[in-house]
C-alpha cells in the first residue's frame, strides 16, 4: 500500500503544511499553506482549520483549486453582511472565524474538491508582539489531524537591537526523536531563526501507527538586548519607538483588592481566589500599603483605611483571608466607590509616600443586582471618583458575566480588564496578573517627539511603566527628509524624575537599512497601522455620538487600507460549490463572545426530548419517552451526594382524539439534596422551596436569588431558574409559556444540566446515566423514508441501533425562538440507549 493511500483520511491526503513566521521588530507576519489532493473516485470535503491569537489581524485568505485561485477580499462589516445576506436567502454561506479557547481564534473553511484534483489554502495574519513578564511570546497551535509528508514551521526573528534570549518549545514533543526535528539559533545577534520539520516517522504516535502526536502548542519566547532603554527605527516615513527601562527601583504602590464573594463564587472558584490572593500576600512590598475589600450584598473591609504591609500586617491579612466565605447578591458599585474613597482619602491625608502609586484591582463572577446595578451609571460613578488619578483593573472570574461592561470600565480608567477562566489553574491566572503590575518602575510616563515633526502618533502617555513590560509608540514624519530625529521619555521614579533620551542620526540608519536584509521593508508602517487600529478600537468603547462616529471612520479608512479583519471589517471569500459559487465571511469575535470550553450537557425539553450532547464528537443522541399525563419519571439519582432529579408529565392521554399528534410535557419538577434536607418544587405557576420543614415560595414573576451554605437558587423573571449545589454540579429549568389558542396547550418546563462534574460515578437516571463517559460510533448513512432526514446504523452501549437523523431545540439561551441542536434520534423510547426500558424510571411521586 503507498504511503499517500495509506495517510489520506477518506481520501483526502494533506500532503504540505507549512507556517512560514516572520519577525521584524517586535511586529510578526505569519503565512500558513496547506495542500490537498483528492485520491478518491469521487468528489470530497476538504476542510482547512487554523488557531490564531486572538490579538492577531487577519489580512489575507486565498483558496486554489487546480490553478484557479478565488482570494478573500476585505470590506466594511456593512457591505460584507449584505453580500453575506444575499447568500444566505440562496442557502450558499459559511461563517469562518470563532473563539477558540484562551487566546486562539479559529479560522475554518471548507470546499469541495473533485476526484483526482488539488487544493491549496494559504491563510496570512500579523500581530504585534507585547512584551509581558520580560519575554515576547508567538503562540502557534499544532493540529495536523493526520501525518503530512512534508510538514514545516519556520520562524525567522530580525531584531535591531540583537536577540538576547531564544527558545521554542512544543507541548507534544516528548522524546529525543521529535526533539532532533527543532532547531534554533541565535547567537547574540540580530537574527534569530527557528525551525520544526518532522519526517513522517518523527509524525507517528507509534512506529506502526498511521496516526500523529502531533498535537497541541508550540510556543516561541524570545527577548532583545537592553544595553538601551530605549530604540528608535524609522523607514520609509514611518517611526517606532520601543521603551523599557530595566535595573529602576520599584516605586511603592498602594493596592486595594476588592473581591466579590457572592452566592455565586461558592465552591472551587472561593477556594482558589482565597489561594491565589494568598500567594499575592507573600509577594506584596514592605514598602507597600494594601487593603481588602469584599462584597456580596453588602460591602465589607478588613482595615477602615490602607495599611502598610508590615510582617505582623501581612500575617493579619492571611488570616482574614482565610475566613472569607460566600454570601448573598453583588453589590459592585458601592464596593468600587469604597476603595477609590480609601485610596483617595490616603493620598489627601499623606499617609501614604508621596512618591508612591495606586492601584485598584476588582474581581468578580457576575452581574451587579443589587444597589446601583445599571452599568452605565456604575461607569459614570468610578470615573467620577476616580478622575484620572490611577488606573482600574477588572478580572472577569468565568462567563456569567458582562465582560464588555468590566471593560469598558476598566479602559476608561487607564487599566484594563482579564478574564480569568474557570479552570485548574484560575488561582495561577490569578496570581499571574498580579506580577505583572506588582512592579511599577515609573509613573507618569510621557513620550515626546521634535514639534511639529511628526504626524498621526499613536498613545505617548501612559500611567505607569511596570517591570517586564514595554512602551510602544509609533507615528509618521512629517518630513523624510531630516538630518535627526530625537526621542525623550519622562517619567517619576521611586527616588527622582527620570528622562531617557535617544538620538537617531537618519542617514546612518538609511545605511545601517541597507545593509540589513529587512524581512518585509513596510513593516514599520503596518505596525504603525496596527497599533493605531488597535487603539482607536479601545477609544471607541467609551464614546458616544460624533466622537464614536469620527472614530469608527477612522479605524475603518485604516482596515480597509492595510487590509486588516478587525471588529468593523469582514473577509468575503468566495468559494466554488457544486457549479456555483459559496459566499463564505470571516469576522473577528471580540473576548465577550467567549463561551468557555466545550463541556457536555444533558437536557430534557418539549414533548419530552432527551438530549445527549458529546462534545468530542461534536455531535448529540436524542430520544422521546412517551408516557401518560400524571407519570413520574427519574431524571437523575445520585446515592453518593444524595441528589435526585424526578419530573412529572402532563399533557393528552393515550387514545386522545389526535392521538397521533398528542403532546406531552413537563409540567412539574423535583430537585431534592438528602444531605442538605432541602427539596424544591417548580410548576409553570410557582417554585416552592423546603428547608427542613421551613417553606418559601416564589412566582415567575419574581427575580431573586436565594443562597446558603453550598446552594444557590436564582430565578430570572419570566424565563428560567438556575441551581447550583457546590462547585460542580448546576441545573437550569426554562419556563415555556404557550399561547392558549386551545385548550390542549399547556405552560411547560424544560430541564437542562450545565454541569455534572459534581456527580459521583454512580449516578443513574434517564439523563444520569450518561453522566459517566459515554461513546457512540455511527456508520452506515443511507436516505430514510423522510429524504431530509437520513437514517444510520449506531453502536451504542454494545447494542446496534438505527437512528435517524433529525434536530431538536435548546431554550437556554433563547426561550422564545430557541436554536438548533443536531441529533441522531434513537427509535423506540431510546431503547437499547437507555440502560433497561424506559419504565424502570418511573417512580411513584415527586420526592
């Protein structure tokens, strides 16, 4: 068998890809290639996936199939929607670009190449490297999918200033075999390169395996020398100028951490805040002054003022730190506007080192909902008391919250915002943000440039200067024809003010160009292009009217011009799709799209409709129960935490009048915990809640959160309610109101587990029982009875089912419209899916 035959997956051989990474000054211009060939009989799917960083700028996408090239053109979102529209009403279009992880994007495409014929996907994105913690960073993801004959990644690094430090390393390389295909090299000087080829063999988890260990990151740090603090270079009319003083000493700061210990940070997330600010307390200065503030409903302090963080200080801290504990609704406003006042009122009163810096840093997991909760007014609050004098940082603990809102705010107030991921490691984020604004070396730091010399300059005034980063400014000449250009950097250190000088002869640079085998010669100007962009986008954010509008203009005119997909441009690709042409658009998400990883969830919703989803297979089982109005059902039963699901079904009796068409539902629900001796019922009507034998009970017209020691319950309005037990475990009921045109239509509710992780390996129950890993292997697809919906062979569970394909709703996020989930539809009452037959769950009553 030859070796293309046997590495082509369906018939389809990549057979080339290559990431071709070039590096000017900080500024990187990065080109992947892939190549197909088509070994089948007849025509394929080809797809094309690759992960970019998310600060990264799309600016070219072409797709060649046997010569013909159809490339992506960028254009105003605008126009580019209104093509993509047009698309859609033909059924002819593909979304491109989504949010993929922590710091990715991922651009997919796909098309359709005939028997025998080639492809090529050649994808180009530029970004500029920041500097964090004394090191830039490229981030590559590798994900090949299948072994590739000549698979490459270079990386070619031309640093003015000469490259200090270089190291490249993969996540998957774990023996001396794939190690020997990297290389890299820098020696001290102003070229760096890097270079990854791995033979075929070097691809193969195993010596006989047609399968790659390719798989995961590969990761490239480097740093340049720092004789100077400061570089300037300028071409073709174009300047930059690269700020990083190092060997300063630290200037004190003030530092007040408000912490959000609502209902809704109980668990895990507590847990590693309490470890994570911990951590912090053992890295905090003596020359520091520090206070905590926590909020919940109510806001609370551990000292009335800040306090300088002495030994016996610190030792106190730790302690409140490790008594902190969760409790009741959100109050973010007035716990910001309590730490702004502290530090304030320490600078007002000279308690503090007048050369000194403060600094706010607020984390939480939620939604202000009690006090002032209107974002807008939280805004003009902090700015108000804040006025400019230190910056505000905002981390953002999850995604249940409005993380444009925590941006915003933190944008206008010189700082920024994060998000931490719910993850293993959210108190090493934690704690990782905090080194990098725990050493402010300057503050007050202003950039200044020849009068009159110099055009369109990008941000030259910055609070503070922090160990480990870098000041970039950029901006045009006014005139290419200077003898010199001076730069002057101002700023106030821990013991005097500082200026920082760097004087450029331009004809000896002209030279010193000339001499130099520049990567791409424009480089300077698109790094100009792509700070301004970056920049006015930020801006943006916060202004309203003419200001927005002049802004949006220009950030527009500058994507447009360098060809950049930014948040107001979009890439139209038109691609060749059964004799006529595919429109296919690629638009950038921004961080508040993230949705958190894929995580599978389980639901019970509509006439009932079980859903299943495996979201390593990307794809869901679904099965009816079909049972009489009045039967209970175990949804969920879990004899190691004592929890248990069970719901009831109302809706028209068997032999009906419309038995054929009859509809039933959930009409009623029970969610006990036998440990915490707490049971809640939900009807349509109402939600009544036991404590022991203490009971409460709620409309859907409220909107109110109930919480205590490991459980927290919040309706929402009209639309859902959402429990959570611990860490781990967490449930949604969506309430579906039907309008009455007869009176067969009932009000219904819809069951949905968000979280199982919780769940001991004993759980069991309709839904329960796939809470254990679960797998399933579909073959055999053929047209069903039904030409739309296609029927298959699956083997589940040791059984061989024919399944059919088929969609049913997720309410979640939509209760009225809902959306789509694609399913395989087990016959049968899930027969042969389910563990026994349908009627071993049914119980005799709710609790």
């Amino acid at each position: 068998m030859g070796k293309a035959v046997l590495e082509a997956v369906d018939g389809i051989e990549v057979y080339s890809t290559k990431v071709n990474c070039k590096v000017t000054s900080r500024f990187a211009h990065n080109v992947v290639t892939t190549r197909a060939v088509n070994h089948a009989n007849t025509a394929k799917e080809v797809s094309f996936d690759v992960e970019l960083p998310k600060t990264a700028f799309i600016t070219n996408f072409t797709l060649t199939i046997d010569g013909v090239t159809y490339p992506g053109n960028v254009k105003e979102k605008e126009v580019a929607k209104k093509q993509y529209e047009k698309a859609v009403s033909q059924g002819k279009t593909a979304g491109l670009v989504k949010a993929s992880g922590r710091k990715l994007e991922k651009f997919t495409v796909s098309v359709n190449v005939a028997a025998g014929s080639k492809v090529t996907f050649e994808l180009t994105y530029e970004e500029l490297l920041k500097r964090h913690k004394g090191k830039y960073e490229m981030y590559l993801k590798v994900q090949p999918k299948q072994l590739v004959k000549h698979f490459e990644i270079t990386v070619d690094i031309f640093e003015p200033q000469g490259i200090s430090t270089l190291d490249a390393e993969a996540s998957f390389i774990t023996n001396d075999l794939l190690g020997s295909a990297l290389t890299k090299s820098f020696s001290g000087k102003k070229v760096g390169h890097v270079s990854f080829k791995p033979s075929l063999d070097q691809q193969r988890s195993c010596p006989t395996c047609t399968d790659s260990l390719l798989k995961g990151d590969f990761i490239i740090t480097y740093d340049v020398n720092r004789e100077s603090p400061a570089n300037v270079q300028i071409v073709n009319g174009y300047f930059v100028h690269f700020f990083a003083p190092q060997g300063l000493p630290v200037v004190p700061k003030s530092v007040v951490f408000v912490i959000d210990v609502s209902g809704s940070m109980h668990g895990r997330k507590m847990e590693q805040t309490k470890d994570a600010l911990l951590k912090i307390l053992e890295d905090v200065k003596q020359d520091d002054y520090l206070n905590f503030i926590l909020f919940s409903g109510d806001v609370t302090t551990w000292k009335d003022s800040l306090v300088p963080a002495t030994p016996e200080n610190i030792q106190e801290a730790r302690k409140f730190v490790m008594d902190i504990h969760d409790q009741g609704m959100t109050n973010i406003n007035d716990a910001l506007l309590r730490g702004i006042s502290m530090l304030n009122k320490a600078r007002e009163e000279h308690t503090v080192p007048e050369r000194s810096t403060s600094i706010i840093i607020m984390l939480t997991d939620g939604d202000a909902n009690v006090g002032e909760s209107r974002p807008e007014k939280i805004q003009e609050n902090v700015r108000n008391a804040i006025g400019g004098k230190f910056p505000l940082y905002n981390l953002g603990f999850g995604n249940n919250l409005n993380y444009n809102f925590l941006e915003n705010m933190a944008l206008e107030n010189h700082g920024l915002a994060r998000r931490i991921y719910e993850d293993s490691d959210a108190s090493l984020q934690l704690q990782g943000f905090y080194e990098e604004v725990a050493n402010p070396l300057l503050t007050g730091v202003e950039a200044e440039y020849p009068q009159n010399a110099i055009l369109d300059l990008t941000q030259n005034s910055y609070q503070h200067f922090y160990d480990g980063s870098e000041i970039v400014v950029a901006g045009r000449l006014a005139e290419e024809d200077m003898n010199s250009f001076k730069a002057a950097v101002k700023g106030h250190g821990a013991i005097n003010d500082l200026t920082f000088t760097e004087e450029v002869d331009m004809k000896e640079m002209e030279k010193a160009l000339q001499e130099q085998d520049y990567i791409f010669g424009d480089y300077i100007e698109r790094l100009w292009a792509y700070l301004t962009i970056e920049q006015l986008l930020e801006k943006r954010k916060n202004a309203w009217g003419e200001e927005k509008e002049n802004l949006t203009a220009q950030a527009l005119e500058l994507s447009l011009k360098y060809h950049f997909v930014t948040p107001l441009t979009s890439m139209v690709v038109t691609k060749p799709e059964d004799n006529e042409n595919q429109t296919a658009i690629a638009n950038k998400p921004g961080e508040a799209s993230y949705q958190g990883p894929k995580t599978p969830y389980y639901y019970v919703d509509g006439d009932p409709h079980f859903i299943i989803q495996i979201p390593e297979k990307d794809d869901a089982i679904c099965f009816n129960i079909d049972e009489d109005p009045g039967t209970v059902l175990r949804l969920i039963q879990d004899p190691v935490t004592g929890l248990t699901v069970n719901g009831q079904i109302i809706g028209e009796k068997r032999g009906s009048s419309d038995s054929q068409n009859r509809r039933t539902y959930f009409g009623k629900l029970g969610i006990a915990s036998a440990q915490m001796d707490f049971r809640i019922e939900v009807t349509p009507e109402n939600i009544t809640l036991w404590n022991g034998d203490s009971l409460s009970t709620f409309s859907w017209l409220d909107t109110v959160m109930v919480t205590q020691d490991g459980l927290s319950v919040m309706i929402n309005r009209k639309k859902s309610m959402v429990v959570s037990f611990g860490d781990g475990v967490a449930f949604v009921v969506v309430l579906h109101q039907v309008w009455k045109k007869e009176p067969a239509h009932h009000d219904f509710l819809g069951f949905y587990v968000v979280d199982s992780r919780g769940m001991s390996a004993q759980t069991h129950g309709l839904l329960g029982q796939f809470f254990h890993p679960f797998d399933f292997q579909v073959s055999d697809v053929h047209p069903g009875s039904d030409p739309t919906k296609p029927d298959a062979t699956m083997v589940v569970k040791n059984h061989q089912l024919t399944v059919t394909r088929g969609s049913q709703k997720d309410y979640r996020k939509d209760i009225s419209v809902g959306r789509n989930v694609a399913c395989w539809f087990v016959h049968n009452n899930g027969q042969g899916l389910i563990d026994g037959i349908h009627r071993d769950y049914i119980v005799p009553n709710l609790f």
